[in-house]
C-alpha cells in the first residue's frame, strides 16, 4: 500500500488515482491519523499531498517527524514539500507572491530519480503562496523556477523526495512519468495492481466474509452494482440472489439489458420483480418532485422486503440470509471521513434507497475502487459493455424526468423520445463524450406547432447532455448541430403528442443535472 495523506480537499484523491494507474495500490489518510497509525499500515511508501494551508498559518495542519525516519520512502507535494522542507530544518518564506497554474520549471539535475528522462524545461502546475528558499541538509535540490528558488529536491539515501509542483495533475506534462519514478524508483516498487489481482483479491475477500451463508443484492441495471453482484456472483454463486425491481419508471430495454445482459454473463440467479403498477398507482395525481422522491423510495423498500421474503420462504435453507451486497466506491467511502475505519460506512441509495433498518452485514466488494476502476473490474468479469459503460441513471428513473404528474402515457411518451435521443447519440459515437444525456418531458406545457399542414398542441421535451467528471459539477455538452437535428426531426416525426425540442444549455450549478 502507498498512503496519500490528505491535507486538503481534491488533491489527495486525485493523487491515489494517478498512483493506481501506475498500477500501484494507494489507500488516502486524513493528515490528522497519528503517525505510528499511519506506519501500522506497514505502508510501501508515503505521499504528502498538497492542500490550501499555508505551513505557517495557525492550526496548519502538521506531520510527524516520525514519518521521515521510519525508513519508508516519502513525497512531499506542494503543501506536502514545504511540510517536509519545514520539518526537516529547511526554509520556507513567506513571500507574499503567489505562483499559480503553468509554470515554467527548470531542472537542475539531469541524475535525479524524479526527473530522469524528463526535458531540463518543463511545463508544470504550481498553486502556492509560501516558497522554499533553502533544502533540509542532506537533500540535493533539482529544480527551481523563476520566482522559487528550490522547486524540487531529493534525499535518495534516506528516499525522501519533495515537488512544489502538482505531479498528478494533467497540466504537469511529465507529471505522472515523476510520480512513477518516485513509485518505481525511489520506493523500489513494481506495477502489479492489476484488474486481475483485484479481482482475484476481492473475490478471496467476500468468500471469507460471506462464508456459507447467503447474500442478497438490488440491482440497479447501473454500473455498481452489476460489477458488485457479479464479483459476489464469482466468489460464492448461488449463495447469491439479486433481486431487480421494476418500477416502470425505467427507459427502454432497461429491464430486458438486466434479464438477459446481466444473467448471461454472469448466471446469477435473479428475481425481477414488475412493480410497475403499485409505483405508478402511488404517483397517481402527484407533481411535486420531492413528494415523487419520496414515494418512489418507500415504495421500493416496500416491494424489496417482500422480495427479500419470498427469497427465504421460496427456497429455505439452514443457511440465513444474513448478508446485503451493496455497490459503494471508494470516493464515498473518502467523503465520509476518510475511509479510516468502519465507523464511518455511509448508507447509500445507489441501489434504489434501501432501508437503514434491514438488518443485514454489508457486502461492499468496491469500497476501494474509484469509477473507472470499477468498469474495468465489470471488464474482467466478462459484463458486456452496455452495462459496463452505461451511463448514470438515477434511482427513480423517468419518475423525476416528467415534470408534472407521472402517468403511463406520459412514460411511453417519454420512453419513445429517450430511446431515440440515445439511439443517435450512440450512432454518432458520442456515449463516451457526455456524462448523460437526460431526455425531460415538460408535461404540463403545450405550444403550437404545425406539423402536415395541420395545427398541434403538444408537449415540449428538452435535451440536457451534459460533462462532468463526478456530477457534483457539470456542464452543458456542445452537442454536434447535425445530432441535435436528427434527435430533434426523429423526436417530432416519431413521438405523437411531442411538437418542440429544446436544449438545455445551463452548467451546474446552477442548474442541477436532472430537473428535479
Ligand atoms: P443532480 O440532478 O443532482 O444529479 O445534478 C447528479 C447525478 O445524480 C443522479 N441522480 C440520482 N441518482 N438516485 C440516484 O441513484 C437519485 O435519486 C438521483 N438523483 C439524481 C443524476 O442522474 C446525476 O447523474
């Protein structure tokens, strides 16, 4: 394991990722663990990450010398270096003038460890106010910039090595070659964190948690899920049942993709259960869209408990089903303090909203995975690609995508547009582009139209493609005007009671991704 010690917010995320694509296991602290809580983890190497604290500020956060003694190769980034030049009897000023975004650095020493084989003049990402004037003794320095003096230094006998630049950042040209260097050659480490080992390894995992007993899982049709179910699927099989509620709320195909996709490549025994009615009948006269969330929630919990019943009286066993799969990511896991222990297990609905009180251990075989990890993940276990690459959905499914009263008409409608919208989108090759397209029928608007010579009266739809890279922000996605012309002539040729299509170009904030 290499620690990322969190100093601040994105940076150490960030961090972890970028050592993980050098196929390295990496686990993110908060700067807070003591130390020798830290070394407990029998960590490979140490990363101290950049943060918004200036070293001097009052109540900045500190680190314990300890880390540097213990004989485990460290690299201080940004706030991380000046810690590590400050705590280790170097200096750093307090200039007052900033450097931030591209940089220009200038290499000092062709024989670094870090910088090996990167160009004397690079471009690089600084963000940061105090400077380090002067290394700790025993450090070499190996790059400077016009207004820092000592950019970069290294102490390879004792591995210890600092970059006041930001390594894991796309701006850094040579940034991840450097972060690689550290990883490789400094720590001594090699690329063995693969797709196969995770599997390999999390499979052993849940066979020793789960044991004999049995499991149950909600599957969404979402990515996490499915990668979830099918890695318990692989470590104790038919121990497992995943139950897939229909809500009717779903797009086309969905349920379909789930029943056959999901069940070939998997075998996973799998109970569908078409709920359809009981959530329409439940949203019947309702436009309010919290009063929609809220009703969808409950109901699903509903029907999943009597699911989760039918299960143990269809086949009854000595073996309880004491255990509930559930598809958390790791950056949950961080957000919720860190992933320091199991105190901090956050009830997610990423499976639909599941009851707190069902009484169940959790089985959470993605809890150190981010997103892309986990697709690859979902790639190795033979999951086809429309479900490995599917697009987030949210839990209550087209129910939030009509504003106004849902009804079954209003769905079909829907539906049809939907289909279409992401029929082109995919023909276009533009799945991989957008972070989602959301289709939103306005349905208690009508505008006229003319359409055959003739007057309508009829419901607008709007389009809302957006990128993101985690949907806390988003913006509106360029879409090509040739697609957006086919989606909207196919929409209005093909989807009767459908006269308008319109584009939602608002970034979030301030408009959320869905519309309600
Ligand atoms: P907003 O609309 O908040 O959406 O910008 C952010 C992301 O979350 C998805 N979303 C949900 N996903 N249950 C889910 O599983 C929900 O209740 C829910 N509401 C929104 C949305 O599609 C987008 O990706």
């Amino acid at each position: 394991t290499v620690l990322v010690v969190d100093f601040g917010a994105q940076y150490a995320q960030l961090i972890a990722r970028r050592v993980r694509e050098a196929r390295v296991y990496s686990e993110i602290v908060p700067s807070t663990m003591p130390a020798a809580e830290m070394l407990a983890k029998n960590p490979k190497a140490i990363i101290l990450s950049g943060g918004p604290s200036s070293v001097y500020a009052e109540g900045a956060p500190a680190i314990d010398r300890e880390i540097f003694e213990a004989g485990v190769p460290v690299l201080g980034i940004c706030y991380g270096f000046q810690l590590m030049a400050t705590t280790l009897g170097g200096t750093v000023d307090n200039t007052g003038s900033r450097e931030y975004g591209r940089t220009q650095l200038s290499v000092a020493k062709a024989s670094s460890t870090l910088f090996e084989g990167t160009p004397e003049e690079q471009q690089v990402w600084m963000s940061h106010g105090d400077a380090c004037s002067a290394a700790p003794e025993g450090f070499t320095v190996t790059a400077s910039t016009d207004l820092v003096p000592v950019a970069a230094f290294e102490d390879d006998e004792r591995k210890l090595y600092g970059l006041q630049h930001h390594p894991e950042v796309m701006h850094s040209t040579f940034g991840q070659q450097e972060l690689e260097h550290f990883l490789y050659r400094g720590a001594g480490l090699s690329p063995s964190w693969t797709t196969e080992s995770i599997v390999d390894e999390q499979v052993a995992a849940i066979r020793e948690q789960v044991g004999g007993k049995r499991a149950i899982c909600g599957l969404s049709g979402g990515v996490d899920s499915a990668v979830a179910a099918a890695l318990v699927q692989r470590a104790v099989g038919d121990q497992l049942t995943c139950v897939y509620v229909d809500h009717g709320l779903m797009r086309k195909g969905e349920t379909e993709q789930v029943e056959k996709d999901f069940v070939a490549a998997t075998g996973v025994q799998l109970k569908v259960v078409d709920a359809a009615d009981r959530f329409i009948d439940a949203l019947a006269g309702v436009s309010d869209p919290e009063q929609k969330r809220k009703i969808i929630g409950r109901e699903f919990i509903r029907v999943f408990e009597q699911a989760q019943a039918e299960i143990v009286a269809e086949a009854p066993s000595d073996e309880p089903v004491a255990f509930l799969v559930q598809g958390t990511l790791y950056p949950d896991v961080v957000e919720s303090g860190g992933g320091t222990g199991a105190a901090n297990i956050k009830s997610h609905h990423n499976v639909g909203g599941l009851p707190e009180d069902l009484e169940f251990e959790l089985v959470e075989p993605l809890r150190k995975l981010f997103k892309d990890e986990v697709r690859m993940v979902g790639q190795e276990l033979g999951l086809p690609d429309e479900i490995v690459q599917r697009q987030p959905f949210p839990g209550p499914g087209l129910g939030i995508r009509i504003v106004g009263e849902v009804t079954r008409e209003r769905l079909d409608l829907l539906r049809e547009a939907d289909a279409i919208a992401r029929e082109e989108l995919t023909a276009a090759g533009l799945d991989r582009d957008i972070w989602q397209c959301p289709v939103v029928l306005l349905a208690d608007v009508r505008s006229v139209g003319v359409q055959g010579d003739a007057r309508t009266y009829g419901h607008p739809v709007v389009l809302r493609p957006v990128s993101s890279e985690d949907a806390m922000t988003a913006d509106w996605s360029r879409l090509p005007y040739d697609v957006l012309a086919r989606i909207s002539t196919r929409i209005t040729n093909e989807v009767s009671e459908v006269n308008r299509v319109t584009l939602d170009v608002t970034s979030k904030p301030p408009g959320t991704i869905e519309w309600e």
